[in-house]
C-alpha cells in the first residue's frame, strides 16, 4: 500500500502470518523498484530496512510539487500521485 507522509511517499507491505519477512520485504523491494524505473517513478530504498508487521520497501523524497512562490501546487502533486 501506499502511505502518504509529511516528505515522503512511501510504499509498504504487511507481510502474512508466518511468511519468512526478509524474502518477503526483498522480493517485493526488487521488484517495486524494478517497476519504478521501468516508469520513471523515482522510487529508492530507504536509507533503512527494518523487519516489522508492516514494512517501507520504497519511497520517494520529491512528491510534493511546488508553485514559484514555494506554496504546494495541489493540482500537479495530485496529477503525480496519479
């Protein structure tokens, strides 16, 4: 899923019950990143990975678009998120 944050967009995972977390946070991690470049999304790993019930396996620093005058263009960060 997808989580919006104060400078972040982040996706995250919430492996099952009794799935192995690490293979599961690595393959969707590779594979969310491979889709990220074959689109341009501009999605890295996080600085840091930490085993959890629910997990970051990408992020995006830049998603907030920004008039001139440094105020939140709301229309084109929309039109991103899209």
């Amino acid at each position: 899923f997808l989580q919006l944050e104060q400078q972040r967009l982040c996706v995250k995972i919430s492996p099952e019950e009794g799935e192995d977390k690490r293979s599961v946070r690595k393959e969707a991690m590779k594979a969310i990143l491979l889709e990220s470049d074959k689109h341009g999304l501009n999605l890295h790993k996080p600085a840091r990975t930490r085993v959890g019930k629910v997990m970051t396996i990408a992020q995006r620093l830049d998603y907030i678009q920004l008039n001139s005058d440094g105020t939140v263009d709301s229309k084109r960060t929309i039109d991103l998120l899209k």
